[in-house]
C-alpha cells in the first residue's frame, strides 16, 4: 500500500474531518487529497474545491494525481434530504456514479462508498436488522443509499471496479459536527451538557437506534478498506454497529458524570425517521469476514466525549 493516492469527496463532513486525518497517519499527508464545495478547518494536506456533480473537473483531478483509491463521503443526509428529495437524489446518485464510472474508466483500485442503517424501513423486524433483509427506506437519503449500494455490486460485477462499503449506524465523535442527520442528537447533546446546560431532543426518549463511536467508525473504515480481496464477501454494503442506546439512556449515561444534566423531549418530524429505522443491527459477516470487532461501550464513549469537549472547552477552542 506504497504510493497511494486518496481522493476524499465530502471531506469537510463530519467523517471526513476524521477519516482524513487517519488516512493521513495511515500513508502520509502527500497521500491525501481532501475535496468538498467549501473549505476544511485544521486540515494542512492538499484541499481541491470539487463538487461531486462535476465530471470533468473529478476526471482531471484523478488523471493528475494518479489517484488509486477514492473514499466517496459527498453526501445530503436524513432529515436534510427530506427538505428537497429531488436534489437530494440528484447529489447522492448522479455523484456517485460519477465516482463509479471515473474510478472504472481511470483504473482506480478500491472506491469506498458509506451507507447506512437508513436503507431498513417497512417490512422487517427492527428489533434486529440481518444483513440480506428487504430494504424499504422512509427517507430519500435512504432510497439513494439502496441504490448505491446496489450500484457499487453491479460495477464490481460487470466491471471488477472494487467498491467497498458500510452500513453505518449514528456516528458520534467529538472532533466535527455532524450535519442534517436524524442521529444527530446524540452528538449534540454532548456539547450540551459539556458546557453543563438543558438539552432539548428532537427524538423521543424511547427511540433506540444503533450508533458508533468515531474511533470505532474510522477503524472499520481503514481495515475493510485495507482487507485482502478475497475476504470482502458482500459487496453490496456491511452492516456495522458498535452499541444501541435510546435518549433517555443515553441522558443517564451522561449523568454518572454530569449529575445535575437535563433533558427535555420535544420530538419533531426527525422522530418519524428514527422509528422507521431498526433498533439494532446484526453485523455478524463483517466480524466474520474482516475481523471487526467494536472497543467503545456507551459509558467509555460517554465519558470520551466529554472528557474531549470538556478538554477544549476549558482551552477555548470551539467545540462547534
Ligand atoms: N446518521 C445518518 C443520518 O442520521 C444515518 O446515516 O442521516
């Protein structure tokens, strides 16, 4: 894995801002090539401004840099994408297959496409979603990630174009904010109580989902990327998990070390989302096929977020 070079494409994104870095720790700051439509914050690698949409100018970025890999994160989310499902559809497929058609024509080796828990919906039980269930999404944002996912088969299939991809669940991290998502709660609700004030949630308390912690995402991320060929069985997407939590426990777990946090529930049109993704899911294949195995519960990755936020807080930087 000598000489890469990875493009990013919505590495402004609240993964991006982290994948970036560790790509960076993995091959080298050379090696990487942060893209979006705005510029990043406390990134000092190479930024291209690229919209997804632009053809040519992702053609020309790839051909220059002799890029080998792309992490394709260029996205609308959830609760975003149901303001304008049109223009959502637009950016999360015409960019991907933009990204599918440049990496198989430009001989790209290996294309990361992230997507998500949103794919579940009617027709399953969501106390536990299996990984080759129906997938009937609620949301735009999870109609474009099934067909991605499916779009990421095909061209693996017809063109042997190596695409890789995760299910994510809600990805919670104290480095970036997270942007236009329905699990966004659980990060925002840590920078609440991090400046010891009343946080007002937009689920009820009851809505269980599944979620991760950053570390744990990113490290799923880099070794299904890094595993050997053969080993990356299901090349529609994986599912992926690291714990399950609703509000209200999430609220005591955040109490063991901010006794006196309050939360009030006040649940707008996100919670019809929430209830319409699973409680849990069941990522059995991607322990079994590459080894993933989560490290952070919900009191150590409590207890990591504030002590983070806590810690910038106290320094003056901006927590977001
Ligand atoms: N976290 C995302 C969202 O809430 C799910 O992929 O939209």
């Amino acid at each position: 894995m000598q000489n890469e070079k990875i493009i990013v494409t919505g590495a402004g994104g609240q993964i991006g801002q982290v994948l970036l870095h560790a790509l960076a720790e993995r091959y080298g700051l050379q090696a990487v090539i942060a893209t979006d439509i705005r510029p990043i914050p406390n990134w000092e690698g190479r930024f291209v401004t690229l919209n997804v949409l632009d053809r040519h100018g992702l053609e020309k970025l790839v051909e220059e840099q002799g890029t080998t890999q792309i992490y394709h994160l260029a996205a609308i989310l959830s609760a975003s994408g149901e303001k304008d499902p049109l223009m959502t559809w637009q950016v999360n497929m015409d960019g991907l297959l933009n990204i599918l058609d440049t990496a198989r024509d430009k001989g790209i080796e290996r294309v990361f496409y992230p997507s998500s828990i949103a794919v579940f919906g009617a027709g399953i039980d969501l106390r536990q979603a299996g990984q080759d269930v129906p997938l009937i999404p609620s949301t735009v944002y999870g109609i474009t990630k099934a067909a991605g996912e499916n779009w990421g088969y095909y061209y693996y299939n017809r063109y042997g174009l190596d695409v890789r991809s995760l299910r994510y669940p809600g990805i919670i991290g104290y480095q970036s904010p997270p942007g236009g998502g329905t699990t966004d709660y659980a990060v925002d609700i840590f920078h609440y109580a991090a400046r010891r004030e009343a946080y007002t949630c937009f689920l009820e308390s009851t809505a269980r989902l599944p979620m991760i912690y950053m570390d744990d995402a990113i490290r799923a991320t880099l070794d299904l990327m890094a595993a050997p060929k053969d080993q990356v069985r299901i090349r529609t997407s994986y599912n992926l998990s690291g714990m399950d939590f609703d509000p209200q426990e999430l609220a005591d777990s955040i109490r063991e070390f901010v006794p006196d946090f309050k939360v009030n529930f006040v649940p707008d049109f996100r919670q019809a989302i929430a209830a319409s993704w699973p409680q849990r899911i069941d990522d059995s294949d991607a322990r079994q096929d590459w080894g993933w195995a989560p490290t952070y519960s919900l009191r150590s990755m409590t207890k990591d977020m504030l002590d983070h936020l806590e810690e910038k807080i106290a320094s003056g930087q901006p927590t977001h």
